[in-house]
C-alpha cells in the first residue's frame, strides 16, 4: 500500500485543517488537501492525504474508512495514481 489515500464523500464543510486533525491520529500527515471546484470555488466532496510512511497509511484505512465526519459517512481507500490525459492533434488539448 502506498501512503497516498484517498478520502471520499467529505461533508462540504470540511476544511484541510479539520480532515488532516482527523488523520493524525494514525501517524504523521506529510500533505492533506480537500480538492476545489475552480469555477464554484466550492469543495466537491473528496480529498487527498499523504501519510508519512506506508504503514501510518494503512492503519488510517482501517480506522477512518466508513467513519462519520460531520454527519457524512467517509470512505478512505489507497489512492489510484492519475491517469494520463491524451492530448489532441499537435500537443493543444481542445
């Protein structure tokens, strides 16, 4: 497992500060970041944490998954790498 996770389902008043609080429990949280809808400025529900090492990571799988934060079951899980967006014909993404 990786210590990258992702965390889903995030009540919408969720903060970085109040998600990395919730995770530092299972260890030490390198980066924590609730991802923002650019047009809205809203969160859109889900987020990310870094744990330190490998095995903070797992034990915060078993702790936080299916939790309640703020009335809001989470679901945590093993974050996916990013998957490569094709570009269009001559490198311009249309």
């Amino acid at each position: 497992m990786g210590s990258r996770l992702f965390v889903g389902n995030l009540p919408y008043s969720a903060t970085d500060d109040s998600l990395m609080s919730a995770f530092e429990k299972f260890g030490s949280v390198k980066d924590c970041r609730i991802i923002i809808d650019r047009e809205t400025g809203k969160s859109k529900g889900y987020g990310f944490i870094e744990m330190a090492s490998d095995e903070e990571a797992a034990k915060a799988v078993v702790g936080m998954n299916a939790t309640e934060m703020d009335g809001r079951k989470i679901g945590v899980s093993e974050a996916r790498p990013r998957a490569e967006k094709p570009t269009g014909q001559g490198g311009k993404n249309w």
